[in-house]
C-alpha cells in the first residue's frame, strides 16, 4: 500500500483570511485547504510547509483534531507519499544487533502505548514578540495535544542491545536538505531520556493513522519537550558512544542559560544551551480580544492550559490587572503531558476589561506576569491577557 499526499500546497486553494493583529503584523492571514488530510488551516509558508491551527479549533475539545493538527517542516523535500510495505526503521551504531524493522514488525511485534501529550513547536506565539525576531511568525496554534499511540523507544532500544558506553541516541526522518551541504535535520536525547519508558515511537494519533504532514508513518513523541525533538517520518535509530555533535544540537535550537531563557535585545556573551522541556501556558479559547460583553451578567470564561513536563496543579484568573486572582475549575486530567481544561464565571460591570488567566504545574511553576525575550523568541510562556469591552 503507497499512502500518497501528492498535489500538497496549491495555494489557489486558499479560500479566506484570517486577523492574525501582530505587532510586527501581517494584520491577515490566508486560510488554506490545500494540504493532504487537512482542513482550514493558518498558512504560515508552503514549502516547507508550516501550518497554524485556527485558535478556535482549541474551544471544542481537549484533543486537537488530525486534521487541525498543527504542521512545521524544517526542509522542503518531504517524500509525497510512502510505501508502507517496502519502509523500514533502522537502528544501528553501539548496538549488540542492527536492526531494520517493517511496520508490521513494529505495530504486530512489541507492546502497544498510549500517551496523551502536546506537542508545541519552540517558537509558538513568536509573533507577538516585541522587538521582532526572525523565523516563523507564529500566533498561538503552534501546538496540539493528542493521544498517540505506538510502541516504547526502550523496547526498541533493548532488541538491539546497546552497548557498554552508549550515551546518546540520535534520531532522522525522511526528509532532506534542499541543497546538499545543508545539513541533515538530526536530533538527539540523552541514553537515560530515551530509555525512560515514556519516550515513544507513534504510529498513530487520536486513534487513526497519523497524517502524512505530521509524520507518517512513524515519528518520536517526546513528552514535556518542545517538538524540535519530535523527528517526523522518523526511519534511523542511531546508538552514539560520543556526545552528539550535529548541527541541530550543537549550533541550532539554543537559549540563553538563564531563567525564563531571558535575555535583553542585543545582549551578548551569555552561555547557550539546547532548548529541552516546555513550561507551563494556559488560553481563554471561548472568547475573543475586542468583543462586548454584557454589563452585570454573568459570562462563562473558559479554556486550555498545561504544564509542560508536569501536570496542571491550578488555573487561575484575574480581572484587576494581576492584584488578585479567582481559582477555576479544572476539567478531567487526561494526563500530566496533555492539555487540561478549565472554566469559570465573572461578572463584569461596564468598562474595558482585561482578563488574565495563569496556570501552575504540579511542581508549583507558575506562568511568570511577563513574557521573556530572546534573538529565537523561544519558550514564550508569560499570563495571557485578553482585552474585551463591557457594556
């Protein structure tokens, strides 16, 4: 059987647009159904295609659908279609046996997971970073959360047999660089992380097979890490007995080594380090920035919120400007990786208002009052404020 997604990316297809109010803008987006297994989506780009999910797709439920799924690519020569029965996994390096696994060998042939985990590109939301910095401008539907399922990397890992001294294990996909010395898109974990028995090899995603644009057929799941490590089309498993030296760990992904990531424009000399583990975010998704809402009656406020490598412990909201804060009620914990959601009620008398919402993970990390700045505007997470009339 060949899956196929040829044809992707015609942008005549691009049937509306979006408000996307940026500081930097652009004011408006195109909306685009051009894209295999897709709906309306954001249009980012087309080549690599980098796909936002439309933020009111976040209001109707604590999964994100497949086809509102969130896309990024770092290069532009994806495979168009696959053929399942002659695609093999690799896995080689400081190995006691080499291994080339079939999908039936993997799907048939090791013990099924299942995990709830967001998965959120690292520079989510990097739209709305003041001063502007380069890349992708992302409003905030650089992320999903899904339940993926497939089998434990530790289980691959342990049928080939690693090796005395392995200490990392590095992980491609299928696609390629557009020129031949840019370097291959490459991402490694530590040998304890990938052995943790979380870390997964998907094969699936809310229940059905996961679309080509995020991955199919196989793709790493990293929960509680931002997506850089979640390698799509994933087909080589590499055993390292050396601290990984590629590109994308050494050179690419990096914050500043200080809290929050935090640094000022134009601030040099800071030690970097490889961006890793997500912190926590939360959203209003039932309302939008600008809209009226009825003096003295009640109004329904509610949302997602996570906690990046932990669980969400609270929800809180505040309509003072921070001064003091309403706990929410949390909706059903589908997981300390997923997305969790909330409500509440306020009412409001008349006036411009300014609602806050904040989320504190299980380790007691709270969303900080304002966001941090950095040349990638990586690790975006300060309280979101919505800004709506009252009349």
């Amino acid at each position: 059987m060949i899956v196929s997604g040829a044809g992707w990316g015609d942008t005549a297809s691009a049937q509306s647009t979006v408000d996307l109010p940026l500081p930097g803008g652009p004011d408006r987006r195109a909306m685009t159904t051009a894209f295999p297994q897709k709906g309306p989506m954001i249009l980012q780009r087309t080549r690599p295609p980098l796909l936002e999910t439309p933020f009111e797709v976040f209001d109707r439920g604590v999964f994100t659908p497949n086809d509102a799924f969130y896309v990024r690519w770092h290069w532009a020569v994806i495979p168009t279609e696959i053929d399942v029965a002659s695609f093999r996994l690799s896995v080689r390096g400081h190995v006691d046996k080499e291994l080339s696994l079939s999908l039936k060998d993997i799907v048939d042939g090791l013990p099924r997971v299942e995990l709830a985990a967001v998965n959120q590109c690292s520079g989510n939301s990097r739209g709305f970073s003041e001063p502007r910095v380069a890349g992708a401008q992302w409003a905030n539907g650089a992320m999903g959360n899904a339940r993926w399922m497939g089998v434990k990397l530790k289980d691959v890992l342990d049928r080939a047999g690693v090796k005395p001294g392995a200490v990392a294990v590095r992980f491609a996909g299928l696609d390629e660089p557009v020129v031949a010395d840019a370097p291959k898109f490459m991402k490694s974990l530590s040998l304890d992380h990938a052995r943790d028995g979380e870390v997964m090899i998907a094969y699936a995603m809310n229940g059905e097979q996961l679309p080509l644009l995020n991955g199919f057929p196989l793709r790493l799941v990293v929960p509680g890490w931002y997506s850089t490590y979640w390698v799509k089309m994933l087909d080589r498993i590499e055993v390292l007995a050396t601290p990984d030296e590629s590109f994308w760990m050494k050179s690419a992904y990096l914050v500043p080594d200080t809290p929050g990531a935090n640094m000022k424009p134009g601030q040099t000399g800071l030690a970097m380090v490889p961006i890793t583990s997500m912190v926590p975010r939360s959203f209003i998704t039932n309302l939008k920035g600008g809209e009226t809402l009825k003096a003295g009656a009640k109004v329904a406020v509610r949302g997602i919120a996570f906690g990046g490598t932990t669980g969400v412990k609270a929800v809180d909201l505040s309509t003072d400007g921070g001064a003091t804060w309403q706990p929410t009620v949390l909706g059903k914990d589908e997981g300390k990786y997923g997305f969790r959601q909330w409500q509440t009620e306020v009412t409001p008398p008349a006036g411009d208002l300014a609602l806050m919402v904040r989320c504190t993970n299980d380790d007691g990390l709270a969303q900080p009052m304002t966001n941090n700045w950095n040349g990638s505007a990586f690790m975006r997470n300060g309280v979101e404020t919505l800004q709506v009339k009252v009349a």
